[in-house]
C-alpha cells in the first residue's frame, strides 16, 4: 500500500497526497504489529506509514509538529473506528503519548514531505519561489530569521556541518555583506546570490545552495536535537519487546541512531581502561545485523529512497538510562541565542 493509493489523504486543492513512503515493507516487518499491538508513528506525514500498519490490525497513535499534515489526516481519523489518534506534537516528547503498560513499536521517517517541499509558501525549496521559512510547526524562529539575523561565524558553522558545505565561509560572508541593506526574504533571493558566489562546477550533480538549504532547514527545526531525544524519549516509552525502528536520509541523523543503539545494546566500545562501562544492562537489543537501504527498483522508483536508511532495534526489559547527549559527540547548534547578537 502507498500513501497516494492507501491514505485517502486530500492535499490544499483537494487532489490525492503524493509522498510515497520509502522502505514501506522493510518497516512493517521490523515493526512486528499486528492485531492488539500499539504502534506510535512519530511523523505521521501523508499517513503512508500509519494506513499499512493500520491494515495489520494494529492500533496506531501517530503525532506531527506540522499542523496542515493534522488537518489532512483528519479523514484517516474518521474512518479508522477509533484505531487512530492523530496528535500535533514534536516527536521529542513522545513518551507522553504511550499507554500505562508501554508501546509496542514506535516508528519515525525523519525529514520533510514530499507536501511540504511542494507548498512554494513553506519556504523549503528553491525550485518553487517562496517565502524563506522552512518551519515544519509553523512557528518559532524561521530561516529568514536565520540569514538575516546569525552571526557570520554561526552561519558558517550551520552551513559547514549540517549541509557539509565546503564554501561555508565564502557564502556566509556574502550574506552578510548583502543583508545589511537588503536583508533576504524569498528562497529564489538566497539560491540566485548563492549560485553567484559559489557557482556549480561541471562535475557538482546539485545546484549550488543544495546544502545551505539543507543546513538551514535541519538547524530551524532542530532536527537533530529532536532526533537525539526521542531516542531517549523511545527508551522510556517501550514496553520490553517494543520494536524500535528509524528511518534516516542524513549521514548525521543515521550517526546519532547508530551511535544511540550501539550505545544502549553494549557495543559501544568505551575504554578498555574502564571496563564498567561494559557493565550497564542493554536496553535495547539491534534487529538485523546492520542498516537496510531501499532495493535498486525502489530508488529507481522514488529517488527519495536512495539515502534512506532504516535500523531497528527491540527494547529489553533494562530500565531506561539517564538521558546523556555527550554519547552523539555533537556540536550545539541549537541554541537561538546567537540571533541578532
Ligand atoms: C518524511 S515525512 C513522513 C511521511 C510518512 N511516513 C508517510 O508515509 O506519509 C516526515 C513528517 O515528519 C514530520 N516531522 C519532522 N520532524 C518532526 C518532529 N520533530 N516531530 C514531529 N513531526 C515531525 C514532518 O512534519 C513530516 O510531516
């Protein structure tokens, strides 16, 4: 089942939702539902993933920060009997939506929709001229806020380790010469002065602000601070032999997953000098030996697919850990205080 053939899903002028869903049956089979489980989608998105594991039986609460995807799933809402409950909430705090004795599954497709890259007025692509926002909730601060408003030194660090742009410095200099007077509003406004100043070479594949659009949109909504709690809002929430299963795009999202499981079933080598660390009691046990990537048909059919990553994991019946974010090794972007400063 797909989400534009399964969901029913309706988009702003009433046509079916495209966003098909990547590694559809891959995630099925890690999640294990089926009739009188509980399975907690944490993007629910067109509801792609929610309608097929609605179909095994299984009762789904399914949360997104994004209110239109709330609204467009109103009607998956209504002809679910009552098996669906559909919440407007950031994934970090998922916990507060498990039953008394825990979750069976908890599953999270992170990144945007394929609805949200094509609502010009969203602000998260430059293929469509939009306003410069990129804000999943709608609110908060956006990326014209960003842009207009960072330090260089910040800019360059967002630029450089969430997009892995190699002319951080070069870009980052040129916004802020140009915002002094003519701060950036739309996405075209961005994109054309960042093809000026770090054009494409014959053998770049993407266009030249690829990266800086994928920077911003990762630091505006936090998207690996969000990632890095529900991991650890996940420990809290399943019950022993609830399924944990993430599917990633980014090499840091599949970093911070990684490191997490291998962290929280023992593998995390620590020092050989401290042998306690290989004393703790492993909640979670990994499900298949190593990451699943999409099948050549699938990549070819949904170019999305193509740095998809899945891991899956079952939880044990060790309690859950003191949250401790040191265990991703990563620096702290998210803090707005150096806005306007
Ligand atoms: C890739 S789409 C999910 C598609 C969905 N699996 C489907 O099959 O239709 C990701 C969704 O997650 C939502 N999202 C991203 N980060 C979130 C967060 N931190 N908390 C809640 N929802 C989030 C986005 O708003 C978007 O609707």
């Amino acid at each position: 089942m797909t989400a534009n053939l399964g969901s029913g899903l309706t988009d702003a002028e009433g046509g079916p939702v495209r966003h098909i869903p990547v590694l559809l049956p891959e995630v099925l089979a890690a999640l294990a539902a089926q009739p009188g489980k509980v399975i907690l989608d944490g993007t629910f998105g067109a509801g792609g993933y929610t309608s097929a594991i609605l179909a095994t039986g299984a009762d789904v609460v399914a949360l997104d920060r994004d209110p239109n995807a709330i609204a467009a799933g109103q009607a998956l809402v209504a002809s679910s009997g009552g098996h669906l409950t559909l919440h407007k909430s950031q994934f970090s705090s998922l916990d507060a939506y498990a039953p008394a004795g825990g979750l069976d599954g908890i599953v999270l497709d992170i990144g945007v929709s394929s609805m949200q890259i094509d609502e010009a007025e969203r602000g998260f692509s430059f293929q469509r001229n939009g306003p410069l926002d990129m804000r999943m909730s709608s609110s908060g601060v956006s990326a014209a806020d960003v842009v207009n408003r960072c330090k260089v030194g910040d800019l360059i660090r967002i630029f450089g380790f969430l997009g892995e742009e190699k002319q951080s410095g070069r870009i980052a200099r040129a916004i802020e010469k140009r915002r002094v007077d003519n701060p950036f509003v739309t996405t075209r406004d961005l994109a054309g002065m960042i093809e000026i100043v770090a054009p494409r070479k014959a053998k770049d594949k993407i266009h030249p602000a690829t990266r800086v659009f994928q920077a911003l949109r990762i630091f505006v909504n936090d998207e690996l601070g969000e990632l890095a709690q529900a991991l650890f809002s996940a420990e809290r929430a399943l019950k022993p032999g609830g399924r944990l299963v993430i599917v990633s795009f980014h090499s840091l999202e599949d970093r911070i997953v990684k490191k997490f499981l291998s962290d929280r079933s023992g593998k995390a080598s620590g020092s050989r000098f401290l042998p306690m660390a290989h004393e703790r009691a492993a909640t979670f046990d990994a499900v298949g030996k190593q990451a699943v990537a999409a099948t050549e048909e699938e990549a070819e059919a949904n170019p999305r697919a193509r740095s998809a990553k899945l891991r899956a994991a079952q939880r044990t019946a060790a309690p859950a850990e003191k949250p401790d974010f040191s265990i991703f090794d990563l620096p702290d972007l998210a803090s707005l205080d150096r806005i306007g400063g």
